[in-house]
C-alpha cells in the first residue's frame, strides 16, 4: 500500500438527488484538529470556480481543508479560504486530484487525512450511494457501497442518518486506509479473495450442450465470463476442467489473459460430486483465501457488484464462513374460477454460485462430500449449515440491477433467449476497467 493513500470516501449517486448537501453535512461531522477533511468534486460543467456560492465553497465553509473539483475542461485544488494554486488544463482522474490535495497537507501523514469525492462512480472505491427522489432517474451504484442515504427523509432525520453514517466512516478507516491501497495497487480485493467458476454443467436441457462453450450473443460463455473477472482478480480458477480441455472453444487467451495474474484449469477433485465438489476442489486451491465462486453459466455478471462483495469480504473478514445474497420475485397467483386475482406471493432465492467462502468451509465440505464420488446428496444452502452464513440482503442487490438479470443461468433454451435480448440492448456483462 502507498503510503501517500488516505482513506476515500465516494458519494454517489443520480443529478440532483442530494450528493453535495450529504457531503457538506460530513464534513462537518467528520471535521476535528488532528485531521485533514479533502472534499473533492467531478462536475460535467463549470461556469465558474473559486467563487462564493459553488459547491467547493460550501465544503470549505463547512469545514474542508481541502477543496477541489475537476471538469472536462480543468482541474484545480485549493487550501480553503485560499486561491486556487493547482491547477490543470484538463480534466483530473480522483488518484490525480487526491496526490496534489496531499501535497497541502505535507507533513501530516496520510492516516490522518479523510477524502470525501463527489461523483467519481466509476472508480472502486466504497460510496455512499445517494437514492434518487421520487419522480427523478435512478442511477444504479458502480462500485463497493459503504452505507445508502436519501434526502427525501426529512430535514431532521436526514441529519441523524448522515451522523450514523459519519461514525461508520470513523469506525472503518483502517478498512478504507487498507482499500484506498488496494486501489493503487490495481485490484481492490482480489489480493484476499480468489474468483472460481465451477464450469463442469452439461447443459441437458439445452441438448447436452457444453454451457462453458456456448455462444451467448456471438461470444462463448467462457469469454464472456473471464472478460468480467479479468480486471478484478489476481487468480481465476476454472473447475471442472483439465488443463487443456475444450481448449479451442475457451476463451481466447489473446484477449483475456493479459488481464490477470493466473488462470487455471482444475478437474474436480471428487468427480460427479456436484456443485459441492466444485467448491471443494476450489478451497483447496485456494491456500487459505477467500473464495468467490461463480456459476459457469451466468451470462450477465456485474463487476459492480461482484466489487462489493469483494467489498463487503474484507469487511466482514473474521465474521462469516459465507457471504450468501439473497431476494426474491413476486409472482402473482392464478385467480381461479373465483375471477379474483390473489395476492401476490413471492419467491425466495438464495444464491450460492454466486458466494463467497471463507477458509473454514473447506473442512466443513470434506466431511459432506464422499471421497468416493458420486452426488452429495445436499443442496447447497443445506450444506452451510453449521456455518457462519452473512446474507447480502436484497437491497444491497438491487443497487446493481435486477437479481433476475444478475443471477441468470442458461439452464434452458429461454434463459439463453433472454441473456442474448438483454445483451442486444445493454451494457450487461461487458468488461469493466476501473480506473486508478
């Protein structure tokens, strides 16, 4: 970790929906002599900068002792009640702006210096994600989310939320310090968590075909999915196949490999165990780590989310044995001869190949999987108990999408129908490169 990384705080979310009065009120909460507050701003327009009534000004009036902001067409970083004297001609990237506020704080250290950034949702680091008002456009989050808060809830209330989110900024700064590096580093988490795809299913509902080799809208599967994990992983293993194996139709390494450290092909270690093999053969690759085990037919992974709970993994480090999000979808009920349409049930789903594990479950699955082969017998969420399981609870989820788009397999000829029109008309699945 440099030691010029301060901790960063982003706050997010859609075009007038709250983000400059939430970080006012943190500075002024977060604000004491022993430390340095940089409030930093991404704006798509300037008319003017360094003048009273801008965004900056009121961050210095609530207590900043840094301000910047950064526009296509410039960038500039103050003391507050100070001119501007860094300036750039150009548009600054958040790591830029943050080395130049540093240089005002020069010889405080960095662990003494708190950046809260406007905007900026493009970058990795924790956010607290504003929600849209009412009648206004949503914007999901783009990265790791610390806490959410809304300016709808009142005046009064508002303050209290944005006090609780103040002390959860306190109590984590060693987590957000530690980030912050990860950051600089190139790969946020990835350095404590390992990606494993378990990409041994057969597709029988689709005719037996190969679902790791499949093409999804004109790409194989295997490329559409390592593209993903590319960018935020040190270390992807693939199990369920040999080294070597389907070679051809995986994904082309001249398009995916320069993105990581190492890939790898692992057979499972107990053949026809199932997906609890697979997760059994990744831990024990895994040498201790954590590990975020995929499901080689998800066609539409988010990196958005995928970074959250890389996130929320070293967040909750020492505290879980699973990471295991869960929702649900409402389906409305048959009305019946009666004419009248019931009241809408709703379906709970738990997702375990899209999970994180921690060390312990290793030995846990050895004791659960036979050493003999064949199927365990044990659905998967029956297997974790005994287990410290955390669930990311369906709020956090839909900050990233629907949990129907982000969590579909091709089991079926319509899954596949439904990933290829909704790749047709989005961004869903594509590769994310955060920048630094």
């Amino acid at each position: 970790m440099s030691e010029r990384t301060p901790p960063v705080v982003l706050i997010t979310g859609a075009k007038d929906c709250g983000k400059t009065t939430l970080v006012v009120d943190l500075v002024r909460q977060l604000a004491r002599p022993d430390r340095a507050i940089v409030a930093l701003k991404r704006a798509t327009a300037v008319d003017r900068v360094d003048q009273p009534g801008t965004d900056t000004e009121r961050f210095a009036e609530a207590g900043a002792t840094i301000i910047g902001l950064t526009w296509p067409g410039g960038t500039y970083v103050a003391g507050a009640g100070q001119p501007a004297s860094e300036r750039l001609e150009r548009h600054a990237t958040l790591a830029e702006l943050v080395d130049l506020a540093l240089d005002f704080v020069r010889p405080r250290p960095p662990s003494d210096v708190v950046v809260l950034a406007e905007g900026f949702s493009d970058s990795p680091h924790p956010r607290i994600h504003v929600h849209s008002r009412p009648g206004h456009p949503v914007r999901g989050a783009a990265g790791p989310v610390l806490d959410t808060w809304s300016l709808e809830e009142g005046e009064g209330e508002a303050g209290r939320t944005s006090s609780r989110i103040a002390r959860l900024i306190d109590g984590n700064l060693p987590l957000l310090t530690r980030w912050a590096g990860e950051v600089r580093s190139g790969k946020p988490g990835g350095r404590l968590t390992v990606a494993a795809v378990l990409a041994g299913g057969r597709g029988r509902r689709l005719g037996g075909r190969d679902k790791w080799t499949i093409s999804v809208a004109g790409r194989p599967q295997s490329e559409r999915c390592l593209e993903v994990l590319g960018p935020l992983f040190d270390t992807v293993l693939v199990v369920g196949r040999a080294p070597g194996e389907g070679r051809a139709h995986d994904a082309d390494p001249r398009r995916v490999s320069s993105s990581f450290a190492s890939i790898r092909a692992l057979p499972d270690l107990v053949p026809g165990s199932g997906p609890l093999g697979g997760l059994l053969t990744a831990l024990s690759a895994s040498h201790g780590r954590h590990v975020l085990a995929f499901a080689g037919d998800m066609p539409l992974l988010s990196p958005a989310f995928i970074l959250h709970l890389l996130f929320a993994a070293e967040r909750y480090a020492g505290r879980f044995d699973v990471l295991l999000p869960r929702w649900s979808a409402e389906a409305v009920a048959d009305c019946g001869r009666s004419g009248q349409t019931a009241a809408p049930a709703r379906t709970a789903y738990a997702e375990p190949l899209h999970a994180v594990y921690g060390p312990r479950c290793r030995d846990h699955l050895q004791t659960l999987v036979p050493s003999t082969g064949g199927p365990a017998g044990l659905r998967m969420t029956e297997a974790m108990r005994g287990l410290e399981v955390v669930d990311i609870p369906e709020t956090d989820i839909r900050l990233f999408g629907d949990p129907a788009d982000l969590f579909l397999n091709l089991n079926a000829a319509e899954d596949l129908a439904r990933a290829e029109r909704i790749l047709s008309t989005s961004l869903a699945g594509t590769t994310t490169h955060f920048p630094k």
